[in-house]
C-alpha cells in the first residue's frame, strides 16, 4: 500500500499508519504526527517567528488563513496528535551549546504544534544540520518511544533548495544543468539519511515522503517559462527528486510517497500547449469555489506572498 495517489489528509496520514506490520494505535487513541519541513508546513498562525509587526500571513484574512497541520488540528484534533500548541525553541549561539552538551533543544524559536519541527527558509540542509530538525525530532520521540511506534512523520522539503525561480531558471535553458542536479542529489542523500536516522531509533514508525511542487503553477510566475519546451525542461530535476522519493517507498513498507504534483494537476489541471495557464476552478463542499489565483482571500489557491493559502 502507498500514498502515491492519495491526497494528504487525515485519511492518508492514517493509511501511512497501516503501512508496516505492528499494532495500529488503540482506538480512541490519536495518532502522533510529526512534520519536517519549510514554509508549507509551518504554522500561518506563528506569532513568534514572524512578529506582530510584520504583516500577518494572509492579510486581512490572517485569522482563517491555515497551512495543511493546522487544518487537521481544527478538523482531526481526536484522531491526529500534533502535540500541544505552544512556544518552543531555543535562538542561536544557545542552541549550539545545547547541541554540543548533547542537550535537548530545537532551533529557533517559534510558535507551533510541539512535533512540528519545519520552518519557513528550510532547505535540505536542515535536515540533519544547521536546524538539524531530524536530530531534535528524535529527542522529542525518544521521550515516548511507544506513542512513535505507530506514529507518522511527514517530511515535505525542497523547493528552497532547487525549485525557486533561480534554479528554474537555469532548469529551463538546461536540463541537464549541473549547479541544480547536483542539489538535487544531495538534498535526496539528505532525506536518505534522515529517513535512516528516525528508523534506527524508532523502527515502527510510519515515513510519508512528499514529492516536489512545480512552481511554474503558481501564479506570480504565470509569466515565466511560457514556452512548451522550458516547461518541459523543468520536469526532469522534479523527476530526479520524486522518482528517488517514490523509490525509497517501494522498497520499504513503512514508507509512503505523496505525489504533490500529480494531486495539484488532478484537481486544477495545468498549462495548456503554448503554456499559457489553463487551470480549472476546485469546489469546496459544493459551497464555493478556488481557483488557481493568487489573493489572500479563500477563493484564491496561493496567497499574495505566494504560499499556498
């Protein structure tokens, strides 16, 4: 059984649950969730790593403007266990000091569910270094080694690595481009690794892997890469990256591939021949509809900072 065709929802995150033989959690019992990651994944609610001075993520809409973990929180809080919503985090040189006494702490500071260990600006770096997510994640589960047997841990990062207008750029004029190839390779060795350090500690554990997106769908570069052959030119480094994730997952039965991009185009569909966009609008419940715009208001698929809204 994979996610590879399934979108993230509490109903995916629960199949994860089910991918490896041992007792599923009891019921009533809520599954914990822990989450590696960048901006897609850290909380919009964050009032501590981005300040009450700067404009809230989403504007005047700030209040109902949710990332996917705070969504089940709001949806699933009796079904998936995030931890307890608070302020955690250690800031700079004490981090460090921490790290090198082998104390536990996380880096930086910010305001989110206690298992949420992604930060906006992540890259795959900060998987096992500088934030060094993985290696704080594992001291949290360490404290409960039977809650994470049948635990999830969601690592979705990325796109500051190699899928920014920078990097696509040189993707559309070469494929084959080294500079990003290279990332690409060594972000995969990242998740490689990290995916081997949570399994060494906690072997039940559940991994769901999450695919790259390809920006060329979100609208503020709408007018980037217009022609066939440059959207083309982006797929194979996403392949690169995706093809080595969906590998892992077949070869290991705790862990899950989601395929980002294939559940965007099933639901908003994608550019038309001369690349121009050619996207479908998504029903919510029948009540309203989202388009592929970009706006803090609801009906818009990605806020006006360019994350998903």
């Amino acid at each position: 059984m994979t996610l590879r065709r399934a979108p993230l929802t509490v109903h995916a995150l629960l199949l994860a649950q089910l991918l490896s033989p041992g007792l599923p959690a009891k019921a009533g019992t809520p599954v914990a969730l822990a989450v590696i990651g960048d901006s897609d994944s850290h909380a919009y609610q964050d009032r501590v790593y981005f300040p009450a001075s700067e404009a809230p993520r989403g504007g005047l809409h700030h209040a109902t403007t949710l990332q996917w973990t705070e969504v089940l929180h709001r949806v699933r809080a009796t079904e998936i266990d995030q931890g307890t919503w608070g302020r955690y985090g250690t800031a700079g040189y004490k981090a460090r000091i921490h790290d090198w006494l082998g104390m536990p702490t996380r880096t930086p500071v910010k305001q989110d569910f206690r298992y949420n260990f992604a930060v906006s600006g992540a890259s795959c770096v900060d998987l096992m270094e500088r934030q060094r997510q993985v290696p704080h994640l594992l001291q949290v589960m360490d404290e409960a080694p039977a809650r994470w047997r049948t635990g999830v841990v969601v690592i979705r990062i990325g796109v500051n690595s190699f899928a920014q207008r920078e990097s696509l750029n040189r993707l559309a004029a070469n494929p084959a481009d080294p500079k990003v190839l290279g990332t690409v390779d060594r972000c995969i060795a990242s998740v490689r690794t990290g995916v081997a350090a949570i399994h060494a500690r906690h072997p039940g554990t559940r991994i769901v892997l999450v695919g790259i997106f390809d920006n060329a769908h979100v609208a503020r570069n709408f007018e980037l890469w217009r022609s066939p052959r440059q959207l083309a030119n982006l797929q194979p480094a996403l392949d690169r990256y995706d093809q080595a994730l969906l590998a892992m997952a077949e070869r290991d039965e705790r862990i899950a591939f989601f395929d980002d991009r294939l559940w965007f185009a099933n639901r908003w569909g994608s550019r038309d021949a001369e690349g121009k966009p050619a996207y479908r609008p998504v029903s919510i419940a029948g009540r309203f509809s989202v388009t592929n715009t970009a706006g803090d208001a609801p009906s818009n698929a990605t806020l006006l900072d360019g994350h998903a809204g």
